[in-house]
C-alpha cells in the first residue's frame, strides 16, 4: 500500500488508537462532528480502517511491521499497513444514521473531495436497499450529481469498493450494485461479499447475484462473532486504548 491514499468513507477513524502507532492519518469531517474527523463514536470506521491499514507505525520494519503493531499484544495486521488513510468522516454522532451524506448533493460535494485528495481507494462499507428494488432510470433521477461525482473520481484515478450489504439474500444493496444500473461506472467498481475462514458464503452477507461482473468475495468473518471473527482495532470511546 505505500504511495496509496485510501478514503474510509465511514464513521471516523481513532487516530489514537494503537493499531496506527506513528501515523498520520488524514481527514475530512464530512458530517461536522463535535468530536472531528480523528474521532470515531461509533467504532466501525477504526475496525474498517484497521482491517485495510492497521498494525504498523513508520518506524516499524521487518517482523515487527508483520506483527501487527508495536504492542506485543496486538493480534492483526491491516492488509495494506503502508497505506496513507483518509477519514471521511460522513457519521455525526456515532449512531446509525448517516448524516454527511444523506442526500445527493452532499454525496456528490464527498465524492468530489477524492478528485481533490488523489484519492486511489475509496472504501464505502456501508449501504442500503437491494439492488434488483431499483432500475437505472429511478437512479439517474435520483442522485445525478453523485453518478458524476463518482464517474470524475473515476476518470481521476479513482477504484471505489462497497461492500455487498449483512442483511443476507441473493442480491448486493443498492448502493453497492449501483453499476448494475449506471454502467459507465463498472470499470473501477468492486462489491465484496462476505466468507468465513472455510471460504463459505455465511448466513448473514449478502450475494453477488446480479453484479457478479464486479463482484469478489473476502474474508469478512462467520456467523459466530466469538469463534470465527476477524480480528480488528475496536474503539468508540475515543482514548486509543481499546483492540481486538
């Protein structure tokens, strides 16, 4: 990942947190939280940003830097440590609710920012609707300034990955099959559907179906949290001292 700059599109990321020991991540406070784009209320954006980059400081080398950080402790590694991370913060308080990019204008005006920022992933693990509930005609109608935002960060270098959706059935969310509907889009487009440690489908993800031309699968953990989950940096109180 070195040379990289990845947007985690999400709740914020804990730059506090020891999984990123002697980094500096970048950000945008996208939603205009109290608490800023190096805070996480939620924790979803840090386990995210974790997985993606986590477990290694810049004075870290060799086996140290394969160990998952400078604790002795730490259990992970992020896959791409030498990635440079940007936290798009689009989460305002921690709760479910979505608030920085809740209509079309404000997704396009987020979007834009990774044209501004050289921006080469951007990692959205969020989502909603399915994808088969919706046509291209109601998409165009509905976030046309988005398809745009999206399609110049595109042009600008830009490989967006989405997640497929936990709320199991046959078919990504809406969000993550956009491409399915705006074909201009599905050259620099991956949704990724979950697999447990065996390489199976579990109950909760949602499956390719209709966008398996840009679909993949990964590691995303079981059913079971405790016996077959993916270890990542946990936090929500914001004081850097929480992992798993």
């Amino acid at each position: 990942g070195a040379g990289v700059n990845v947007a985690v599109v999400d709740s914020g990321i804990d730059a506090s947190h020891q999984e990123f020991a002697g980094r500096t991540i970048y950000g945008r406070n996208i939603a205009g939280s109290a608490s800023g784009a190096s805070e996480d209320e939620n924790g979803h954006g840090t386990h995210v940003a974790s997985t993606i980059a986590g477990g290694r400081s810049n004075s870290q080398t060799g086996a140290q830097a394969r160990d998952g950080g400078s604790s002795a402790s730490a259990t992970m590694r992020g896959m791409a440590y030498d990635a440079t991370l940007y936290s798009y913060k689009v989460d305002n308080n921690g709760d479910s609710t979505i608030e920085g990019i809740s209509i079309d204008s404000s997704r396009a005006s987020m979007y834009d920012f990774h044209v501004t920022d050289n921006i080469m992933v951007s990692n959205n693990s969020w989502g909603s609707g399915t994808v088969t509930d919706t046509t291209e005609a109601a998409e165009r109608s509905r976030q046309p300034l988005t398809i745009a935002a999206l399609r110049a960060a595109q042009n600008n270098g830009t490989a967006f990955v989405f997640a497929a959706g936990n709320n199991r059935g046959s078919e990504v969310s809406e969000t993550g099959g956009l491409p399915y509907h705006i074909s201009e889009l599905v050259n620099e487009w991956l949704v990724v559907v979950a697999v447990d440690s065996a390489k199976t489908e579990p109950l909760y993800t949602q499956r390719c179906g209709v966008a398996a031309a840009f679909c993949v699968t990964a590691v995303g953990g079981g059913d079971n949290e405790v016996t077959n989950g993916v270890n990542g940096a946990y936090t929500g109180t914001n004081n850097g001292t929480n992992s798993q």
